[in-house]
C-alpha cells in the first residue's frame, strides 16, 4: 500500500481498524480480494511478483506494507519483492520472532519499506529506511503511514489520520473513503523532499492518485475483533479513476 491509517486499542472491541490505498502501475497484474488457493490467507495478490501489500490469515493476524521511497537509501543488487514480506509474517509460526530475526539481519536483503503486523494484542513496526532497520511496538493510537515512516507529516497522511481520529468511534469507513479518495494535491510548500523532483512530488502528493498508466487501483477497510475475526473490504479503481468493483470478504467465525 502507499497511504495507511490506523486505529490501534488494545483491549477494546475491535483492537484494529485500517484503511488505506494501493497505487501501482495499471499494467501490473493484480487479484482482487480473495482467499489464496495455495496459502491459508486472504488479500488481493500481486501477480508478477507474487506477494501482496495487505491480508490476513485464519488465526487472527493481519499484516499491511509500503515501500519507502528515498533516494538516500541504498537498495542491494537484485532484491527480492517487499510483496513477499506480508505472506511470510503470516504463515509464520512466531511471528514476534520472525519478526526480531527480520530486524537483525533479513530486513537488509529488501529495498525500503515498512511493515505492520498486528493480533488483537500486538502491534509492530517494522521499518527499513536510510538510518537502518527498526523494529517497535506501536503505541496505543490512531497513526499513519505512507512512504517514509510511521506518522511521518506529508499533508496526506495528516489528512486521514485526521479524518479517523475525528470519527474511529463512529462512521470511520466514511469519514476515511472521503480523506482517501481526495484527488487534490498538495500545495508546494508543504511537499516533501523525496528526491524524486517536484513534478513527482506533486502527482503523488493526492491521497487518490488519478492517472492513466499510475495511480491509485484499491482502497481497503480492514477490522480485527478482539477474538480474532478479520472483515476486509476492498474497491477497485481503473485507469483515471474508473470504479472497477468492491469485495467484501471475511475470515472463518467473522461476524
């Protein structure tokens, strides 16, 4: 995914609410939201590389990624996809340990990135980026992410951020489709400095990015429950916007 908001409360009813979008290239092959028939998991896929940017397995735990995007950070020769990262958090047996041996020593074999995996009772932060790889429990909270690092202040995170810390009690899914599907961009002076020129930094300054052969291709709601359960949403979105279909899709024993 390029854009992340998140409510995280441990202990309360529903532990994890998410929201997000994907942007990537029309041309690339993707699944939609689906069960995978050859691992226990449900998320859209990505089908050249294979991986997938959200999903969730049957025992509870959900996991969401971006890249980082930085032209200080250093990528190593012919890195395997960042999409893979997310199946193996799930179909790992510990995923606290997975996730510590990730930090010491995988992290590094993978361009930039960060990755979420929660439970209802865990949270963490897995972060690559051009001071290192680091590796936290996320605090209880409403967060976002895009492509640099957890709450980082690019103008369109702050906005969903905003917009479900406003309404995480109530209409969340509204009030975040509405920060989630602004086409505006972002006003000069508050653009980051990402190393990819102004004119970029304008175009993916949107929260829903609006082109022909790039631009934002799904928005996604996600639910964890307190037990367990995992309730996915996910539209879909063509060349310029074209709504393309929704999903809505739930783990074994969701309500």
């Amino acid at each position: 995914m390029c854009l992340i908001t998140f409510s995280w409360q441990p202990g309360s009813r529903f532990p994890l609410r998410l929201a997000g979008n994907r942007d990537e290239f029309h041309a690339r092959p993707t699944a939609p939201l689906g069960h995978w028939g050859d691992k226990p998991l449900l998320g859209g896929r990505d089908l050249e590389a294979g991986g997938t940017w959200l999903a969730a397995n049957r025992q509870g735990m959900v996991a969401a990624l971006t890249n980082v995007r930085d032209t200080r950070l250093s990528a190593p020769a012919h890195p395997p996809s960042r999409g893979e990262l997310v199946a193996n958090a799930l179909t790992s047996s510990d995923p606290a340990q997975w996730l510590r041996d990730m930090a010491e020593h995988g992290a590094a074999r993978y361009a930039g990135f960060n990755l979420l995996v929660a439970t209802p009772t865990h949270c963490w932060h897995l972060h690559r980026g051009h001071d290192g790889v680091t590796l936290t429990e996320v605090a209880e909270g409403v967060h976002g992410l895009s492509n640099a690092s957890l709450n980082t202040a690019w103008p369109k995170l702050q906005a969903v951020r905003h917009a479900l810390r406003q309404h995480e009690a109530g209409h969340w899914r509204q009030a975040t489709r509405q920060a989630l599907h602004d086409a505006r961009l972002a006003d000069d002076a508050a653009l980051p400095d990402t190393g990819v020129g102004l004119i970029l930094e304008r175009q993916l300054s949107a929260a829903f990015i609006v082109g022909e052969t790039y631009g934002t291709r799904a928005t996604t709601w996600l639910s964890l429950s307190h037990a367990g359960s995992v309730t996915l949403t996910e539209q879909r979105f063509g060349p310029l916007g074209r709504f393309l279909g929704d999903t809505t899709l739930a783990t074994p024993g969701s309500g």
